[in-house]
C-alpha cells in the first residue's frame, strides 16, 4: 500500500505550490516468497514552504522501513518548527553566507541521525537495521535549499525562455529538466552511502539555487529514478514535466501515479525496487509554460 505520510490528494495551501507524495513496495517485494513492505518514505507539503522529502530504506537492513518513515516524519516537523530560520535562510533578499546553509543542512542531518539513534535504542537494534538513503529540498520566495545522501535524484524545473513560434508572436517559456547533486552510486551499482551512525559531513551533498524560474522540484527513490533519470543524471524524462504541470492545474492524484509505477511499461527491465516520489509545483498562468 502507499505510504502513509502520501497524500491521495494534492495538498494545496495559500501560497501556490501544489504538492503531491507517494511511496509502493516494489514488485520484486510483492513477489518475494515472503513479501517485504515499503522500504520508501516520502512526503509533500504545499503552500508557501514547498517541501519535498524521500528516503530509501536500505535493503539490506531488516527495520529500513521503519527508520525511512521516522526520518521524514522528523525532518517535515523540524523544518515547520524552525520556519522562522529556514525564513531567514530563503526568504530574504540579500542571499546567506554559504556556511550558514551548510550549517542548517549538517543540522538537518544530524537531526536525522539522532532520530534513528532513538529509534535503534527503542527497539535494541543497531542503527545499521534502520539506516535509509534522504533527499530533501525545501523552498522560500527568493531561493530552494537541498540536501542528498545516498542515491535516488533531485530534480528541478525551470522556465526558460524561448523564440516565437509560428503560432505566437510573442516569446514565451517551457519547461527544462535537471538534476541536483551527483548521483551517488559508488564504485559498484548497488553501493551508496545511507543516514546512520557511520556518515560523514563529507558524504552530504547540498546546494542553494535562485527561485526566481523555478517552477517545480521532484525527489525520487533510485526505483522510480530507474525509468525517469539516466544513470549519469544527464537526461531527465519529460514525464515530470507533465506530471508537475498537471499538479499545479489540479489534475494529478496519487492514484495516477501509482498505475503508471505498476505499468508494465515502467516494470519492464527494472529491478522491482520500491518506488517513491514527492512533487511540488508553483501556480503559473497558462501561457508562462509551453508542454513539449
């Protein structure tokens, strides 16, 4: 089933962002001879503070899901009880000093890390048995912040200008596609570094972008980065366009998503990892993005 922290519906509060979350077990788990829950977590908040959060249990660990879920459950209610500085950070005109986001994003971190630690010592259990991989990015009037550890993609949607066209005098915006961060695989195809214990300040990727044409953001376990991202983090699928732009003018539910994740144009060749993803898209007037 979904994850709970999904929502069935857009969330949209005041403010212009739509958002929209949802995290399924994987095929190869549904047909495992015992099957695995939802090793994915994900969660979406509207409004005037998009937030965006994923984060991929570790396979290999027998209480990922658990440790996934505790993580974005802390980290959505952390960044809403520290709004006044994350205001302070993306919200003013004149831009931070690049060590207090980095600060802000090790403070993220480490809150994930100590609920995990929490959570291992509840339940006698090492860290390792929860540990998850996090995606992060969370949005202001003047700039978006993100965080990555471990695999999966960031992606951002700009508007970027474009020349008339036969069909209109007048230049007008579409839609580009890129990722954030690299893409965090290491040596071997299934290595990647998780939240617990052993991380390193080192092994956190974070970035700071200007807001002003950014039109939408997508976090994504590597399951559903399998048919929307490359593996080099090059190309990015124009489905998310489509998606974010059906967001924002109110058409898109978890449930589409959820038959696309099951189709077997998605299932076929990919591994039958979970698949999770949490959007969110800015109001727009129609004639400000052109769909390719």
């Amino acid at each position: 089933m979904p994850d709970e922290l999904s929502h069935a519906e857009p969330e949209r509060q005041e403010g212009g962002w739509a958002a929209l979350a949802t995290a399924v077990p994987g095929l190869a788990h549904l047909e495992a001879a015992a099957p695995l829950p939802c090793q994915d977590a994900a969660a979406a908040v509207g409004g005037r503070r998009p937030v965006a959060i994923v984060a991929d249990g570790a396979g290999s660990s027998p209480a990922s899901d658990r440790g996934a879920q505790v993580v974005v459950t802390a980290l959505r209610r952390l960044l809403d009880t520290l709004e006044a500085q994350v205001g302070q950070l993306l919200d003013s005109v004149a831009p931070p000093e690049a060590a207090d986001n980095e600060a802000f994003t090790r403070m993220l971190v480490k809150h994930a890390q100590g609920v995990l630690q929490d959570q291992a010592t509840e339940q006698r259990r090492p860290v390792r048995d929860l540990r998850c991989t996090l995606l992060l990015a969370v949005a202001g009037q003047a700039r978006l912040l993100w965080l990555k550890v471990g695999d999966g993609a960031l992606v951002v949607e700009r508007a970027v200008p474009v020349e008339a066209g036969v069909d209109s005098s007048e230049p007008g915006l579409m839609p580009d596609l890129s990722t954030l961060g690299e893409p965090g695989k290491g040596e071997f195809a299934n290595q990647t570094v998780f939240v617990d214990e052993k991380l390193t300040p080192e092994q956190v990727q974070w970035g700071s972008l200007d807001i002003a044409r950014v039109t939408g953001v997508a976090a994504m376990s590597d399951g559903a980065a399998e048919k929307l991202v490359s593996l080099d983090g090059e190309r990015v699928s124009g489905q998310l366009s489509h998606w974010l732009d059906d967001l924002r003018r109110g058409r898109l539910r978890q449930r589409d998503l959820v038959r696309l994740f099951y189709s077997d144009a998605f299932c076929r060749g990919t591994s039958g990892d979970d698949r999770s993803i949490a959007l969110a898209a800015r109001d727009l007037p129609p004639h400000d993005i052109v769909q390719t």
